[in-house]
C-alpha cells in the first residue's frame, strides 16, 4: 500500500512538473516577409499600374475630345453646342462610373487574396503546433496581444522559414 502511495505521488509529481511549450511569433513579420504575400502584391502592383495607364488613357482621349469641342462651340448653332457638351458629360460620368467599378473590383480581388493567404498562414501555425509540440503558439502584433517575450521563445523565423519552403515547393 505504501509503495502505490509512494508511485501515486511520484506520478502525481512527475505530472505537475510537465510545463506547456508556449511560444509566439510577429504576425506582421512573418505576413510581410512571406514569399506569398510579395508575389501577390507584385501581381496587384502591375494590374494596378495597367489600370492607372488605361485610365490616363481614356482621360486623355476625353479631354482631347473636348478641346477640340470647345474649339468648334463658337462655329456651332447653340442648340448643336448644348446637345454634343451634353454628349460628352455622358461620356465622362461612364468612363468615371467604369473607371470606379473596376478599381473597386481590384481592391476587392487584392483584399480577397489577403484574407486567404492569412487564413492558410493561420493553418500553418496551428499544424506547426501540433506537429512540434507547442501547447499555445501566441501572436504578437501592434495591438499588443503579447506585451513582452523572450526573444528565445519567438518562433517567427522558423515559421517563415518553414511557410516560404512549402510555397517554394508549390512554384
């Protein structure tokens, strides 16, 4: 009977001694220095420059059409002048209305991209935890969700190390 107590406190003590592997990582490190993210802004970044270019383009196009309406005006019967100024009001509030959508749309597609790859990145965290042992994997950012950490148990690194190596093997 003594020797159950004796083994029973043991264990018990054994137990208790266990401490959880707690560490944390920079979200916002480990977001902006993964591979992924770059190559998403990059792909963002050069439709965002086509559609600055096409719109300049069609600005020019519209203030060039009318200058040369307001060079005719004065040769023009009044109600022709009205009926084409009008005509060209038309025109621009289309091409700012198409111009709107389409910016709108490439915020929404850049936005919806981020939100994915910050959903996958969160995933990876969890199954790098459980695959490593970890009992709480804390994210530290500018809220202030972790205050202080010692720089020993920050796993940012590792993490971004190991989340660029898996995109590499997808590319």
């Amino acid at each position: 009977m003594k020797k159950i107590f004796i083994a029973g406190v043991a264990l018990f003590g054994l137990f208790s001694c266990q401490q959880d592997k707690i560490a944390y990582v920079d979200n916002t490190t480990l977001i902006n220095d993964y591979q992924e993210k770059k190559d998403i802004e990059a792909k963002f970044k050069g439709k965002l420059e086509t559609f600055e270019k096409k719109t300049d383009s069609l600005s020019r196009a519209l203030q060039s059409e009318a200058q040369a309406f307001q060079a005719e005006a004065s040769k023009m019967a009044q109600n022709k002048a009205q009926e084409k100024y009008e005509q060209l009001m038309q025109k621009r509030q289309q091409i700012q209305q198409q111009v709107q959508q389409e910016e709108m749309q490439l915020q929404q597609d850049s936005q919806e991209q981020i939100d994915s790859l910050v959903k996958k990145v969160r995933e990876f965290i969890k199954d790098y935890g459980k695959n490593n042992g970890y009992t709480y994997i804390l994210g530290a950012n500018e809220a202030g969700s972790v205050l202080y950490g010692e720089e020993t148990k920050d796993i940012t690194k590792e993490i971004l190390k190991a989340l660029n190596d898996k995109y590499s093997e997808k590319k």
